[in-house]
C-alpha cells in the first residue's frame, strides 16, 4: 500500500511540477488548449495546468472529502498538495461571444472538474460542476457537444453516512456502493449561460468498486424510474 502511495505522490508531483503560475484569468485562457468536440474524458497529455489565482475563482473551489459529495473542503494552498488550475477550453463553432474552460480543483486522490464560461475580455458568465473522481473512482462523467449541449452523468450513494475515501475505500476496503445514476442536459447558450434543460433518474443499485474504476457512468443498464 505504501508503494502505492508513493506512486501517486509521484505522479501528482510530476503534474505539479509541469504546472504554469499565471498573473491573470486572461493568462489562463490565453495559455490552454482549444480542444475539439464532440469530447469526453479528456486525456491528461491533451492538457496544459495553469494555477488560477484566488481573486479569479468566482466559483466553488472545493474539493470533497466523501463519495456523497457532503463535506466539501475550500481549496487551499498549492503547496499542501492541492490545485485549482486551467487545463483546456472549448468553443462553439461561430461564436465569438464566449469560451468554456476546464477547471480542475482537487489534490493528488480527490478532484472536481468544473466548465466555466468567460468572455474574451476575462469575465466570468457561468459555471457548472460536470466531473468528480477520486482516483479512478468515477462518480460523476461528461459529454459535450459542437453545439455546447453538454451531458453530464452521476452517481449518487444512497446511504446517509458519509463515504470516505481513504478511511473506507482504502482502510476498510469496502467492495461495493449501491447509488442512484442521475442524467442531466444542459445547453450553454449564445452568451454563456448554461440553462438546464432535463434530468432523469434511475433506480439505485449496486455497483462494484471495480466497475466505478473501469466502466464509464453512461454505459450503465440501469432501469428508469418511471
């Protein structure tokens, strides 16, 4: 387990270290990649971290301690292993009004990716939450379109005691987590906005840890709720 560990704190230092520090939101958007959709589960090597400052984060810098996603924690300090960094955008083909960045927040186990929308002069529009993982744990995924209709699924446990991560995935080593699959489109407009547009439910479940770490949410059989 310690090799593990190690592994890990290795791997985040690596990212860390390949991270830029920016001055300005400006800097950040200037400085990452315009990535191409129709996109989900963009890779790691099709990124570029940059630290956004703290008088930029107009959206919820936090990241969460348990798989319920109830006990957020603000992020803190880049030197105690936490992040909040830039690493791509996407654009609407034709449109020169807005862009949407990737913004990753988390430490080397546990992190959120928001989309947030800014206009061209740096402005923030609009956010919302469309990924959280810890490790490869995955408990909520994305699609995007060309056409910014974004597609965001999630698993929410049922149970109302709070889920650790190290001290019961990694300590107890608990086998399974019975959830409930939530399906939500959105669409970001023409100015930014992101406008909520449907959301469906599923009839909770089990699932193994093994198929959070292996299988995307959206290839579920999970049956509708009526």
């Amino acid at each position: 387990m310690r090799k593990i560990f190690l592994i890990v704190f290795l791997l985040f230092a690596f990212f860390v270290e390949s991270t830029v520090q920016a001055q300005t939101i400006k800097e950040v958007i200037e400085g990452v990649p315009v990535l191409p959709t129709p996109t989900a589960n963009v890779p790691k090597q099709s990124q570029k971290w940059i630290y956004i400052q703290k008088e930029d984060r107009k959206f919820p810098d936090i990241i969460y301690q348990d798989f319920q996603r109830t006990k957020p924690e603000t992020y803190s300090d880049p030197d105690k292993e936490e992040f909040c960094v830039g690493c791509f955008q996407f654009r609407k083909p034709g449109n020169s009004n807005y862009t949407t960045l990737g913004v990753n927040v988390g430490q080397s186990d546990a992190r959120n990716m928001l989309l947030v929308t800014y206009d061209f002069n740096a402005n923030q529009i609009d956010w919302v939450e469309v990924e959280v993982k810890f490790s490869d744990i995955k408990l909520k995924q994305y699609k995007i379109t060309p056409e910014m209709k974004l597609f965001v699924y999630e698993l929410k446990p049922t149970s109302p005691t709070p889920i650790y991560f190290y001290e019961d995935y990694i300590q107890k080593k608990i086998s399974s987590l019975n959830a409930q699959r939530i399906d939500t489109v959105y669409q970001i407009d023409d100015n930014g906005k992101v406008n909520k547009l449907s959301e469906k439910k599923y009839q909770p479940k089990d699932y193994s840890m093994t198929i959070l770490e292996t299988a995307d949410i959206w290839n579920g059989n999970e049956t509708p709720l009526q």
